[in-house]
C-alpha cells in the first residue's frame, strides 16, 4: 500500500535492545557452563554430589586430542561420580558438622593428606613447545654452567634439626626457562646412589651448606623417588614438593 512502510508501527529501537539483553544472558550461560569443566563435579565433606553444587547444569563432555601423541582428555570428567574418592585415605572428620576439619589418623606427609596432598597429576615429563622434556639434570646438559651464586654441588644438606643428610651431586634445571627446579641429594656418605630430589624453592644454599627447613633426619628416607634418572614426570614433581612442604608441618 501506497505510503506504509514494510515495518509499520514496529519498534526496532526496542528489539534492539531486546536481542541485545537475550544475546547477553545466553553469552553469561555459556561462559559459566565453560567455567565448570574444571573442578566439577563438586563433592562434600561425604563425597557425594552437594545439594547446591551450581544454578548451572554441568556443560556437556567435551574430548580434547593433547599434542605430543598424549591421548585425549575430556571434560567435565565424571568417572569419579560413582566412586568413594575418599577411601582409603588416612583421614577422620573431626565433627559431624559439615565443613569441620579432617584430622590425619597415620602418617600424612607419606599419606599424602593435608598440606603433603597432592593432585593425580599424569604419570609422564612435562615437555616444551617442541615436544622435548623441560626438566634434565644438569650433568647431562654440556651447555649449561653456572653463571651467578653459589653453586649448591658438593655442598652437604642439613635439615631443621641441623643434622647432615647428605651431599649435592647434581642440579635439575628447566631448559627453556633456563631456571634450576631440582637438587639431587645423594643420602649415602659414599655416593652409592641413593639420592632424592630437593624442590629448589624448599632450599637454602649457604656458603658451606645447603639448608632444607622442612624435614628432619629421620623425614628424608620417605621422600618420593623417581623411576627414571634423567627425567621427572607431572606426577612425580606434585608428590616430591607435597611431601616437601607438608613437612612444613608435621615434620616435627
């Protein structure tokens, strides 16, 4: 007809404003949804699912292929949602009360409870940009040297109690970062092999010792080892610095 225009009498100002507000609340649901492939799904003091884990459905699972040939990883995971995740760990419920605190009934810093716990971490070295191991001790390295400090080799290891450990034969460093992670303590006074690895942050290179505040002499027999000599899996480092600094602790 001649004289009306296709939208007549139609707000468009207004629908603007109302696609605008819908696309926002769909753009708010689909981050938090995203949000929750990490760390959920949530479990209470009971292990089980908590009454008021989120206003938000889980997202569905989603496959990730990881580089390196690493296999996949999906997320959220819900492998766990019919286990007891909490069998078996050497810990009691101080009260009934949700949210109490859990007291270790054992050892923790070998238990791995409390402040010595530690993630599941996978079981294999964590690799650089180009599919090479990051963490190598340094006797294997030819390019790397000392260049500044002290150098902590062949310096004996005391602990809180100031007794001696051990002996410095070695430092792991993070190739591409260029940065010391690991020290290697030979527990043996005649260097026979048995050695554990010290977190770099946990220690105190001094002029003639090397100090580690968190253990006792009688702590560092129960220090994780490791399977391979020139390499340090995710797994391995998480258990290692647990162990270091749940000693913190309850070393004493």
């Amino acid at each position: 007809m001649v004289g009306v225009t296709f939208f007549g009498d139609f707000d468009l100002a207004s629908a603007a404003i109302w696609l605008f507000w819908i696309f926002f609340a769909g753009l708010v649901y689909y981050l938090q949804t995203e949000n929750m492939r990490e760390g959920y799904p949530l479990r209470d003091d009971d292990d089980g699912v908590p009454a008021n884990e989120s206003l938000f459905p889980l997202p569905k699972e989603k496959t990730f292929k990881l580089r390196d040939g690493r296999g996949e990883l999906t997320v959220p995971s819900r492998e766990y949602e019919d286990s007891k995740m909490r069998d078996g760990l050497a810990l009691a419920q101080s009260s009934v009360s949700t949210g109490s605190p859990w007291i270790p009934t054992g050892d923790p810093m070998v238990d791995g409870v409390g402040p010595a716990s530690w993630a599941p971490r996978r079981d294999e070295p964590e690799l650089d940009a180009h599919g090479h191991v990051k963490i190598k001790p340094m006797s294997g390295l030819e390019d790397f040297k000392v260049s500044a400090g002290r150098d902590p080799r062949g310096k004996p290891v005391v602990g809180r109690d100031g007794e001696v450990v051990g002996r410095i034969t070695d430092m792991w460093v993070d190739v591409p970062e260029q940065l010391v992670r690991f020290l290697t303590v030979d527990l043996n006074p005649e260097g026979t092999g048995k050695t554990r690895l010290i977190p770099m942050t946990m220690a105190v290179i001094k002029q003639n010792r090397v100090v580690v505040r968190s253990l006792m002499e009688n702590n560092w027999e129960n220090v994780p080892t490791i399977k391979s000599p020139d390499q340090v899996t995710l797994l391995e480092e998480e258990k290692i610095m647990a162990y270091y600094a749940g000693g913190t602790l309850y070393a004493s």
